[in-house]
C-alpha cells in the first residue's frame, strides 16, 4: 500500500526530481539566508536585553533609523508616479531617442552606487553645477534629507519602471476601446480598467525601490553630510558602530531595521493579495 501511494506521487509530481530539486532549494535557502539572519539575530541578543533595550532606544538610534524610513518611503512614492508614467510613455508612444531612453533607466543597475553618489553631489553641492545656481536661493539639496531622497529615487527608479513595462505591454487595448465605446471618459477608463491591471505590478515596483533604499549606502553618504540626528542613515551607523567594535549595537540595529522591512514588505504584499482576490487575474 505504502509503495503504491509513494508511486502515485511520483507519477502525479509534474517536476522530475521535485524531491532532489526541493532539497537542493531548502538548503540554499538555508546557507544563504536563513542562517546568516538566525546569526544575526543571536549576535544581536548576545548582549542582554537591557543591552538591547538601551541601543533600541538610543536618540541617535531611532533618528537614524527614522531618517532612512522616511526617505525611503518618500523616494519610492515619488519613483510610483514617475515611474508609472515614464513606463507608460515608453510602451505607449514611438518616438525618437526612445530606445535610448529605454536602456538608460537601467543605469543605475550597473553603476557603482558610490559613483552615483559623488556624481550627485558634484551636481548638488552649494559649488555645484545646479547647486551653485540654487545656493542664492536659500534651496539646498546636497548634505540634507532633500539630498538623501534625491540619491534614492535615482537607484530605485528602474525597479519601478521594469515591473510596470510588462504589464503595460501586455494590457490588451481593445478593453480600452470597448469601454470607450461603452460611454467611459478617459479618466474612468483609467480608473477602472488600467489602474486595476496595473496595481500589482506598482505595489511590487514600490516594494522593490522601497527596500532597495533602506539598505542603501554608497550614493548616500557622499550627499548626506552624514550629521548625526540630522543627516546620518542607519546603514551608516551601522558601520561607526562597526568601526567602534560595536558589535552588538551594529547587529541591534540591523535587527531593527530588518524587522521593520519585513512588516511594511508583509502589509504590501498582503495589500497585492487583497487587490487580487477583489479584482481577479489581469
């Protein structure tokens, strides 16, 4: 009996090997991530609680950490907008230099984030090409939180635009047609039948560019200023703390900032699922 069972699950499984091939993926998953985070977690405890406690709420700490939260969340609401209609220009429209635009957004995927952030501030700085003219102004934008979201919106647009492309060159335009024949103005059009088709592909754009500026260092140390309470971000903190052998402080924090990230990416994805179950497969 046992034999006939474990046969019909093999003939059943679609995937030849799907035993040998789970085992191999549990085990990367587990090398790779699983158990550096337990590692992390247990540096991070090694200290005590009270120890953990005093790091957690440290004024230094939490303004860190809500420096690079804010700014993250801003960059990536700021890439949703722009990079939905940088997406849709490219899939929608013909017209000269499109290609060329095209590959460009992908820049900063092969940029070294450290020459981007220098590239920034040699733009932005008070004796910077813009930021010279900006200067007598009163607008600053290099060593401030402006700055910061500045190099963030620039490494996280093309996640934005690279999930939202697809959809749109899938999205079937006679549906757009036949709502316009149906008495749909444009902007009903867009509100009831684009926007839904493309809502999972913007929440996972906007996730993508979110955690990708929350761990982000290179491009912005070199516009931040990097002031404490003001300007530093907790990826830079966690290196001082490095620097210091602070090492349960370092983990501390990274500890914090992961849990963080793990339940805004949980809500977002819990917010696709959502979005899924009311409107259906696109």
């Amino acid at each position: 009996m046992a034999a006939t069972t474990i046969a019909t699950v093999r003939k059943s499984s679609v995937i030849p090997g799907f035993g040998l091939a789970l085992g191999v993926t549990l085990t990367y998953l587990g090398l790779i991530v699983l158990i550096p985070l337990a590692g992390l977690f247990w540096r991070s405890a090694s200290g005590g609680l009270d120890e953990f406690i005093r790091i957690t709420t440290d004024p230094r700490t939490l303004a860190a950490l809500r420096l690079s939260f804010t700014t993250s969340f801003l960059a990536a609401l700021v890439n949703l907008v722009f990079g939905m209609i940088l997406a849709w220009i490219l899939v929608r429209y013909d017209f000269p230099g499109r290609r060329l635009i095209d590959a460009v957004i992908d820049l900063p995927f092969a940029l070294p984030t450290a020459v981007a952030g220098i590239a920034l501030t040699t733009l932005y700085a008070p004796n910077g090409w813009i930021g010279a003219w900006l200067q007598p102004l009163g607008i600053r934008i290099a060593y401030s939180e402006t700055g910061i979201i500045i190099a963030l919106i620039f490494i996280g647009l093309p996640f934005v635009v690279r999930s939202v492309q697809p959809v749109l060159e899938d999205l079937n335009r006679e549906v757009e047609e036949v709502a316009a024949t149906l008495g749909a103005n444009r902007r009903q059009t867009v509100r009831r039948v684009v926007m839904p088709a493309l809502l999972p592909a913007l929440l996972t754009g906007f996730a993508l560019a979110f955690a990708r500026a929350v761990g982000e260092y290179g491009s912005v140390i070199f516009i931040a200023g990097n002031s404490p309470y003001k300007t530093e971000i907790a990826p830079l903190l966690i290196v001082i703390k490095l620097e210091e052998f602070s090492y349960s402080g370092a983990t501390t924090i990274a500890v914090l900032m992961l849990i963080a990230s793990f339940l805004i990416l949980l809500a977002i994805n819990l917010l696709q699922a959502w979005n899924r179950r009311r409107y259906g497969d696109v």
